[in-house]
C-alpha cells in the first residue's frame, strides 16, 4: 500500500518477488544501480539528489543481504514476523475465455477421458 | 463488441507520439482490425501527413461546430484497407480552446464510435482538454525519449494526470475543499504525493482511501521512442519503476521502439513508415508493442476508473 521510501522493503527496493532467484536478485541490482546511479536521467526532475543517495546506499544494503543465503534466510524470518507473504495471483480468470495464454498450463483431461486412459491401452 | 480506446499522448513535443499512433493504427489495419485513427493534437495536427494525405474536410473542427452530424461521418477513408482517420482541423484558433460542452460531446462521441481500435493522437502539453482524452482511454500510452527534457516532461505530464484524476473524484464525491489543500501541500510546499496522502489518511481515512483506490486505477503505459542503445531501453524501465515507487502509479512499460533513419525519409516522402519498413527494428517494435497491448490479459480485465466529468 502506501509506503514512504524508508519503508520499502529490500525486495520492493530491487522490484523482485521474495520467492526471487539469485540470477533475478543480480538482475533487479542492476537495475536499480542503473536508476539510482549519479546522474541518472530516470530521476531527472522528479528526485532530489539527498534522496538518490540515500535509496543507493539501501540498494547496495538490499543486494549485499539478498545474495547471501543466511542473511537471506534471517532477513525473511524478520520481514515475515511483521508483513506475511501472498504470492502474486497468476494473470489469468476463468472468465476470459477468448484470450491465449501463452504460459498457461495445459487444460487437464476430463473425468472420462481420464478413466477411459486408464482401460484403452493406445486411446 | 470489445473495444477499446487508446490514447498516445506524452509531455514534450517532437517525441514521436503522432509517429506511434500512425503506425500502431496501421498495423492493427492491416490485422484485419477495424481502426479509427483521432487526431486530438488540437494545437498543431498533422497525422494526416504522417499517413501520406492532405489535409481536408470533414476533419474534427466539422464536427464540432455542427457541420458533420456525428465523428463518425467525419472519419474518412484511408489508401489503406481497414483504417479510418478523423483529421485535425484546420481552424486551430477556434479548436485548440475547446469549451467544455463540446469537449463532452467528442468524448461520448468517441465512446459510441462503431469500431473496436481507436487511436487517438493527443497534443503535447497539461492542458485539461489532453488529460481528459487520456484519463478516458484504456489504455493510455505516455511516449518519452531518452533526454533529461523528455524525461521531465514525462515526469510532469504524468503529475498532472494525477492531479486531474484526484480532482475529479475530488468533485464527484463533492469534497472540494480538499482540492484547495491537495495545491497547497503538492504545488506550493512541494510536499510529495506520499506526504499528501499520509496527512489525509491521518485527518479522513475514509475520503484517503477513496482517492487513493482512484489513483491506483490509473495505469498509463510507457514507450521509450528513439532509442540508440541498450541503456536507452533499460532508462524506460527505470522510469517506470520510479513512477511506481514516488507517484504511487501502475505504470507498464511496453517497451523501446529504436531509432531509425528511414523514418525521416518516409516523412519527406510523405508516406507512412509501417508498410514499407514491415521488418525494421522499429517497425517491429511496434508490432511487439501492440500485440502485447492488444492481447494482454491484464489490460482485458484492467478497466479504465470511471472518470465523471463535471457540467460546465
């Protein structure tokens, strides 16, 4: 919800979810290097310099935790005690039928084809 | 029918916003899909340039002042199968200051519009006409440049829609009061968006959440447009990611269409970019772009916030 920047949790500051990979922990890193970095056109106008230093120093905190397994683990437990964790909805409803869904996993048999494949041997 | 209303708009000129609208149209035309191509750039429209035609009549000042009885007569043919353009008028004194009756009028007029795609090419700029033609979009697409000026201006288009949408609610819900505090903390004491909103959740949770839910259905879309190279494209995710943590918006970002020279020589040509350049960078960044758009899941079920315009 509303969050002021002190907030903002190591994994919202890297934009990754909190079941991330190291390779997408390494790869939000450098994307939030490349915006809070000196002279970033991404803040121009809308960041005052104080503030970009004071994010960059909490990115390089953020990474410096993620990408260590126990601090990782001990850092999760802490988050845990006081924001639990939702995994991300897929994308998709039931209702939208008409879409493709690339990543959607194949339909499941029916009840009848399933039983059917259990007594025909080549159905 | 599933229709849907898309606005290119953006903060600086010269960004490319006509060039994407132009193209984008021309590419779902040519998917077979029925387009209507809008120009809404009241100050300075030239889309029928972009698409290789004169200017002429019926255009959009026609309609506004009575001459075409509805938009739809004023959307002419185009050379090309399946796409339609309502041209920019060329009465741009009397256009550009568009009373608000009429600016009503075009907006329902675009909803009742009998096509699925309508693109509608906004002009550069904050001014209320521009941010209601893109708050009444879904979805609304911002295009920037990689340039410090692109970027702020990108910043302050963006600011404004804010602003506009809060102040929409703000009258619906008749709590105008808060409007006056709203410019005093963000405009004069350039409080941030967060420091407005954690003051009014403190004093009127109930009225905080309401403008809050309103902000968070805004969801414009980011183009990158001119890019030149592999940091050009990441800039626009960094934008939008910015956009996301300080003014507490949704925003996507579609992508980078890159840089090309042949755009140029297709403008002095006088003929449109998409069909001759089918498998260019850019050409196919756009065609990236629009499938996303036109068959994301996400933007299926996003619904624009209903935004009621006061009477005049």
């Amino acid at each position: 919800m509303l969050k002021r920047i002190e907030d903002w949790n190591y994994y919202e500051l890297l934009s990754v979810e909190r079941t991330a990979s190291q390779d997408e922990i390494w790869e939000g890193y450098q994307a939030a290097l490349a915006t809070y970095k000196d002279g970033s056109l991404a803040l121009y106008g809308l960041v005052p310099e104080a503030e970009r230093e004071l994010v960059l120093e909490r990115v390089q905190e953020a990474f410096r935790t993620l990408r260590d397994p126990a601090r990782r683990r001990e850092y999760d437990l802490a988050l845990l005690r006081h924001a639990p964790y939702f995994p991300p909805k897929a994308a998709f409803r039931k209702s939208v039928g008409k879409v493709e869904i690339d990543d959607a996993p194949p339909p499941k048999p029916g009840f009848w084809a399933r039983i059917r494949r259990l007594f025909v041997k080549n159905p | 029918m599933d229709k849907r209303i898309w606005a290119i708009g953006g903060g600086k000129g010269g960004t490319g916003k006509s060039f994407i609208a132009a193209n984008l149209g021309l590419h779902l035309a040519s998917l077979d899909r029925q387009v209507v191509l809008l120009d809404a750039d009241l100050g300075a429209p030239n889309l029928h340039t972009l698409l290789g035609m004169k200017a002429g009549h019926p255009d959009l000042g026609d309609f506004l002042t009575g001459v075409a009885p509805s938009l739809e007569e004023a959307a002419v043919a185009t050379p090309y199968k399946n796409l339609r353009l309502v041209r920019g008028s060329e009465n741009i004194l009397f256009i550009a200051n568009l009373p608000h009756f009429r600016k009503l009028r075009l907006l329902r007029q675009i909803r009742q519009l009998e096509t699925p795609n309508v693109i509608l090419d906004l002009g550069t700029g904050s001014s209320y006409n521009t941010l209601d033609f893109f708050l009444s979009a879904n979805p609304g697409v911002v295009v920037a440049t990689p340039e410090p000026t692109a970027i702020e201006n990108t910043y302050l288009f963006l600011k404004s829609c804010i602003m506009r949408v809060l102040k929409l609610y703000m009258d619906h819900y008749k709590i105008r009061d808060l409007h006056q505090r709203m410019l005093d903390q963000i405009e004069k004491n350039s409080q941030s968006l967060y420091g407005f909103f954690k003051s009014l959740m403190e004093t009127d949770r109930s009225y905080g959440t309401i403008l809050y839910r309103a902000l968070r259905g805004f969801r414009p879309c980011l183009v990158m447009n001119k890019t030149r190279d592999e940091r050009d494209v990441l800039l626009g995710r960094s934008v939008a990611d910015v956009a996301r943590k300080y003014l507490l918006i949704d925003m996507k970002y579609l992508g980078a269409v890159p840089y090309a020279d042949d755009v140029q020589a297709s403008l002095r040509g006088l003929r449109p970019y998409y069909p001759d350049h089918r498998d260019a960078a850019a050409a196919r960044a756009i065609r990236q772009m629009s499938e996303e758009m036109a068959y994301s899941i996400e933007f299926t079920l996003r619904t624009p916030p209903e935004i009621r315009l006061p009477e005049a």
